[in-house]
C-alpha cells in the first residue's frame, strides 16, 4: 500500500471514530462511513472500486464492493479498508456473498468446540504434508502474493475447513537482507496477506492470528539471503 493510502485511511479511521461518538448504528453514521470510505479510495488510487453500505434488512455496518476481478488487489483493498475502522463490521466483493463464518452453526462450531490434542496432531500432520515441497511466495518485497501461491492458499482453507475447533497461527519470515525493521515490517504484512486470503476462503477470521517475526527465526543460520528462510508457517492449536 502506498503512502497516499494509509495516510486516507487513517484519516477515515478517525473520521469514523468521530461519527460514533454521535450514534451506534442508524442511516447518517452509515452515510458517513460510506462517503469516508469513498474518499479514502479515491485518494488512493482505487478509482475502479465502487463502494456501497448494506442497508437491508438492516444497517449492518457492512461495505460491499465491485469493480476489481484481480483476487490479490481484491486482497489488499478489503484488507485496507477493514484496518482503518474497528466499527466497519466487514467487507465484502459483490459476488462473494456472505462469508462461511456468518453461518451460526459454523461460527458456534468455531468459537466453542474445542478439539482434541489427537485431532491437532492430525490435522497438523494433514497441514505440513500438504505444503512439503510448496512455498508461499510473494513479488518480490511485498506482500502481494505471486499467482502460483493463490491455488496453494485454496488447497490451504480447504484443509482448514476441516479443522473445527481449533485455531490457526500464521508466522511470517524473511531472510537476512536488508535491515532488521524492514524485514519485520515486510514478514508482518506478508503473514496478514495469507491470513486474510485464508479468511476470504471460509476460514473464520477469528480462529486466525498473523505474526511477523522478520529474520529473528532461520532454518538456515549465518546465510543472509538463503531462500529457506524465507518462508510462511502454519501452526494449530485447540480452541479458538
């Protein structure tokens, strides 16, 4: 994301901060959030997005978009916009519907059924079988996913669907180039990557956490730019 962008978007974040100090819910906060988030994807180059509130049944604080076919630009910006305010419940592309965690008996299955260390083990073993010898990988210094690692991200959050009741750890590395605080910065945006692409798939966002940890954490020591290291990392546990 550029810098025009997070400077508009923190801006919405603040202007829609100040909206709910007037009112929780109702059409003129929605209006507001709406106009902000239009504003904020202008400002940020997004000119081919368009953005509407859901409005019906009822004010739901919920932005669906359009306009935008390329999934990792559909990645980024939905990603952006549900950064820049806690009170923006979510968002939406058009054509995907509402996401498989708002089916209560999945979003139940998730937050209270906890698995047992045997089904962890299990459906670890599943998780580290299926990316032997695959790699996620990202243009080269971003946090865009190359198109290859797409289709690895789909057999992902279908082998996490599965795995009810228990949540799922995404740890983002980097080699050894480069300065210790941009590695960190680049490992962070790179595990929210994966994690909101497995969340656009059906995973619950609330079974995932996304971790940086920059260069801290090689397979291979004492060789800075060793592809090895370079690498995401999946780890379950029981509960949410």
């Amino acid at each position: 994301m550029n810098g025009t962008m997070k400077f508009a978007l923190g801006a919405l974040g603040a202007t829609c901060l100040a909206w709910g100090t007037h009112a929780a819910s109702g059409a003129g906060y929605i209006d507001g959030i709406e106009s902000d988030a239009k504003a904020a994807l202008k400002s940020g180059g997004y000119e081919g997005v368009n953005l509407e509130m859901e409005r019906e049944p009822s004010l739901k604080r919920i932005a669906i978009l359009s306009g935008v076919d390329d999934p990792v630009k559909r990645m980024e910006i939905k990603k952006a916009l549900m950064a820049s305010d806690a009170n923006l419940l979510d968002v939406r592309w058009a054509d995907e519907g509402a996401p498989a965690e708002d089916t209560p008996a999945v979003a139940d299955a998730d937050a209270t059924t906890g698995a047992s260390a045997e089904q962890v083990a299990d459906c670890q073993g599943d998780i580290d079988a299926f990316m032997e010898g695959k790699t996620i990988n990202f243009e080269s210094g971003s946090a865009y996913l190359a198109p290859a690692s797409v289709e690895i991200v789909d057999g992902l959050a279908e082998k996490l669907a599965s795995c009810t009741g228990m949540s799922v750890a995404v740890s983002g590395h980097t080699d050894a180039t480069g300065s210790a605080e941009v590695n960190q910065t680049l490992s962070q945006a790179r595990a929210d990557a994966v994690s909101a692409a497995l969340s656009e798939r059906g995973v619950g966002a609330a079974r995932i956490t996304a971790t940086g940890y920059g260069s801290s954490q090689p397979l291979i020591a004492d060789d800075g730019a060793n592809a090895a290291n370079r690498r995401i990392e999946f780890t379950l546990a029981a509960g949410q």
